[in-house]
C-alpha cells in the first residue's frame, strides 16, 4: 500500500546506537559490537493496547527488537503512545506505510 509523504508526516523514524562490551578504562583487549534500531512513533492507541498486543501487530513486518509504551498519556485526546523498534530501516518505513491510518477499536493509529 503506497503513500505519500504527507501522509506520514504523523510518524516519527529514529535511529539509535547500542554499544556493547564498552570497557573504557580498560587495557585488556576486547571486540565492541554496536546495533543499530530504527524506531517508529506510534500515537492513539487504544487504552487496552499492551507491549505484547503492539509487538503482535508490527511484528509481521520484519525484526521487532524492542515495544514500549509508557504510562503517560498523549496530550492529543488522552490517549495511549508508544513505540516499536525494528533491526532495520527498510521494515520500520514498511511498517509505517502500511499501518498508517490503520483503525484499531476506533482509534486509528
């Protein structure tokens, strides 16, 4: 399912770093490993919506490293937020693409 820019302007696709084996300070000879994630933004979620439920729903799409939905709120409507961390670019923006707009329970995600 195509979309336009546009349309996706609502999602958010971040990059993080993770190192590990970082022993700074240390003279011992080590291999230091770094992944990187691709994390997508996802708003209006319903107020059942758990990590477990998310990670079902996304999961599909490619390598899912990571759920988190915090207890806050989103300002927009009083509802739930969260995010989803993929291993790769390409399967956070097909996610994205398709999942934009989605309903899920009335709310469209």
């Amino acid at each position: 399912m195509a979309r336009n820019s546009n349309q996706l302007a609502d999602w958010t696709l971040g990059s993080k770093r993770r190192h590990s084996n970082d022993r700074r300070g240390s003279n011992h000879s080590y291999q230091r490993s770094i992944s990187v994630s691709f994390s997508v933004y996802v708003d209006n979620l319903p107020f059942e919506m758990d990590e477990v439920w998310l990670r079902q729903i996304f999961r599909s799409y490619g390598d899912v490293v990571d759920v988190f939905i915090p207890n806050k709120r989103s300002s927009r409507f009083n509802t739930k937020f969260g995010f989803v961390r993929f291993s790769s670019r390409a399967e956070a923006l097909d996610a994205v693409q398709d999942l934009h707009g989605i309903l899920i329970r009335d709310f469209r995600i």
